[in-house]
C-alpha cells in the first residue's frame, strides 16, 4: 500500500528559482498570495537580497514564505499546520534572526507559537489588517474633480505624501523615495484633482496572478471627509477591474474610517491578515 509523501522544505536566494517552482500554488489562491507574487515578479525583474522557502509533498508546494530585503519580516501564503512546522524548522536555523511574519489568520498564529517554541524567543501580535476584494465599484455621488495618471514632476508631492502615509501606517522597508520611483516606473499610480490640484493619491500594483492590490491611499488632513479617497480609491479600482484583474486591498482594522470607505465603494472583506514581531 502505497503511503502519504513526506514533506520536504526547499530554499533559495535565487527569485527565479522559488517563481518558477511555485508561482502555480501561489496563483491557486492569488488574492491571498499576491505580496508574494509581486514581491516575487519584482525580484527577477530587479534583484534584491531575499531569502525563499518553500515545502512540497511529493513534487507539489503546499507552503511559501519569503523574506526579502533580508531586514524585513517574512511573508507567509495559507499552508496547513504540519507544512508550517515543517517550514518554520528550517527558516529557524537557516534565518535565526528573522524578526517577524505576515500571513493569513490561522497561518501567522500557527507560525508564531511554533516559532516560539522552536526558538524560545518571545513573539508579539502587532498589526491586524482585513482583506478586501471588489466586483463591482460603486463610486461616491457629488465628489468634485477627476483622476489623472501621476507623472514625474509630480514626484515632490508623492515622495512627501507617501513619507507621511507611512508614518500614518507604520514601518517599510523601503524608503519613500524609492516606492514613489517605483510606482511612476510603472505607470501605476494616481492622483485625484480638483480644480488642477491634487487632494488624494492611490496605487495599484502591476497583476500578480491575475490579481492587483490598491495601496498606498492617502489623503492631507486639510482634504480629508470631502470623499476625495473615496473618489480616487473607486477610479482606480474601476481601471484595474477594467484591465481583466482581480481588485483587492489591505486595510489595517485599528482604524475604522478606511474599512467603512472601502465597504461603501463595493469592497467585501474575505480574509484576515496577522503581523507577528519576533524578539
């Protein structure tokens, strides 16, 4: 009688590599994976230090994480709990020093206590956020102006605009500098006008799987309650469902004014997201 394979946990530092042995599982379940895939797509386009891991049955993935810049915490897709403890056995020899997780609910938890108890080191959950996803984009009524794409002379305005998204929201690796740079190279990122000034901005990220992300919403204190993000986070979610892509977003759950935002345009939550800090 023939019996369950057994697990086994894979490694790289090679991008392309971990894309190409696992981007099949990761697009299975792409609105919960699609950091992954474009954190992943972005590495081989541009390399940068990162770690990947993964855990096969057999010759088939059940389990992805990635940490990448090294500094950062590690992303971690849905798996079931012996691939997890599987998966955090060897991340905890071959990464001792990895200082947090991002991943669904019962993943992030799951990962926590076995990394607590493989490591012996404290774990903390810091951050809750829901995820969102959207069908159809029902736009706010009587909001003045329009959307239009950013482009480089605007580049002051974003870099002080996402300087302060982030200090709003949290910790980065990256520096505002960098992600604006990033955005205006792809030609995904947009700004809200009224009356030829700009009042909001938002992201969306190029298609992973079949799924792009809207990020990086933000308006100045002076502009907000005018549903000017409500406007542009609606635009710009119309354009990526208009592309042939799944429409998502992460909205962090201390803060109640965004996730009522994004129920009112048509966003329907579908999972929960957990960020542990480890030490």
């Amino acid at each position: 009688m023939g019996g369950v394979d057994p697990l086994t946990v894979r490694s790289t530092s090679d991008p392309g590599l971990a894309l190409a042995e696992a981007e099949a599982f990761l697009a299975g379940a792409a609105e919960y994976n699609n950091i992954i895939l474009s954190v992943l797509a972005e590495r081989v386009a541009r390399y940068r230090d990162g770690r990947y891991w993964w855990v096969c049955r057999g010759s088939a993935p059940v389990a992805f994480a990635l940490q990448s810049p090294g500094r950062f915490r590690a992303v971690v897709a849905p798996a079931p709990a012996e691939a997890v403890a599987a998966l955090v056995e060897v991340i905890a020899a071959e990464a001792p020093g990895l200082p947090g997780i991002m991943a669904d609910a019962a993943t992030a938890t799951l990962f926590a206590g076995c990394w607590a108890d493989t490591t012996n080191g404290p774990v903390r959950p810091v951050e809750a956020q829901r995820l969102y996803q959207v069908r159809s984009v029902r736009h706010p009524e009587g909001v003045g102006g329009g959307l239009r794409l950013a482009e480089d002379e605007d580049r002051p305005l974003l870099v002080r605009w996402t300087a302060a998204f982030l200090a709003d929201t949290g910790s980065n690796p990256f520096e505002p500098e960098e992600i604006v740079g990033a955005r205006l190279a792809s030609r995904r990122l947009w700004l809200w006008e009224v009356d030829g000034e700009p009042v909001s901005m938002a992201a969306a990220s190029i298609p992973a799987g079949g799924v792009a992300r809207v990020a990086l919403v933000y308006t100045p204190p002076e502009d907000r309650r005018r549903a000017y993000a409500a406007a542009c986070v609606a635009a710009v979610s119309e354009r990526v469902l208009a592309e042939g892509s799944g429409c998502i977003l992460h909205a962090q759950l201390h803060n109640p004014t965004p996730k009522a935002l994004y129920r009112r345009l048509g966003y329907e939550p579908i999972g929960e997201v957990l960020v542990y800090r480890f030490g």
